[in-house]
C-alpha cells in the first residue's frame, strides 16, 4: 500500500514552497482603490502572500505617499477607476516621477 500521511504532508509541504517561491515574503504594497470592500480584499490577499500592504483610498493620497517617501514601497496595485484620477494617469504620474512598477486592475462591471 502507498499514499498515506506522509506523502500527503510532504505534498502539501511542497505546495507551501511552491506558494513561497511565488509570492516573495515582506514584498511592500501600496494598494490603491476608492471602494473601500475592494481595498479590504485586497489587502487580505496581498497580507495572506505575507506583503506589507499600506491602503489608499483615492489617487491623491497615494501620490502624497509617494512623494514623501517612494522607497517604502517595491510596487503599487491601484484601480483603474478612482473617484479622484484615472489609474492610467496614477501609473503614467508615478512612472515618470518615481520609476516604479505599476499594476492597474479593473474590477468586472
């Protein structure tokens, strides 16, 4: 008889590598979004990938962050859609200004 236990612990140990090889550990994201349900998870997400997650809820309050101090974050995720600005004038600002990496999502309407 094979299988048992112990192949099943080693299998999910494997899963759990796997998952810690895609996700690096204490990744800093600044996560941009107006709706305040998206934002939370979100940040859910990203914190179950063990990132430091930091949440704006418009545009200008992540420009401000980042002006301030762009080195406390590796990436920022914003929405496509916010009250303030649009998400692809965010990543054009923070591209031009700063030089970091940009994900704009767009929740399904």
């Amino acid at each position: 008889m094979t299988g048992g236990a112990g192949e099943a612990r080693e299998s999910s140990m494997s899963a759990t590598s796997a998952v810690r090889l895609q996700f690096p550990e204490g990744l800093r994201v600044l996560a941009v979004d107006d709706d305040q349900t998206c934002l939370h998870i979100v940040g859910r997400m990203l914190e179950r990938c063990m990132y430091q997650v930091t949440k704006c809820r418009n545009g200008k309050e992540a420009l401000l962050l980042l002006r301030e101090d762009s080195s406390r974050f590796d990436i920022v995720l914003s929405d496509l859609h916010l009250s303030d600005i649009n998400g692809l004038k965010l990543l054009e600002i923070i591209a031009f200004e700063m030089d970091m990496p940009v994900v704009v999502m767009k929740e399904k309407e």
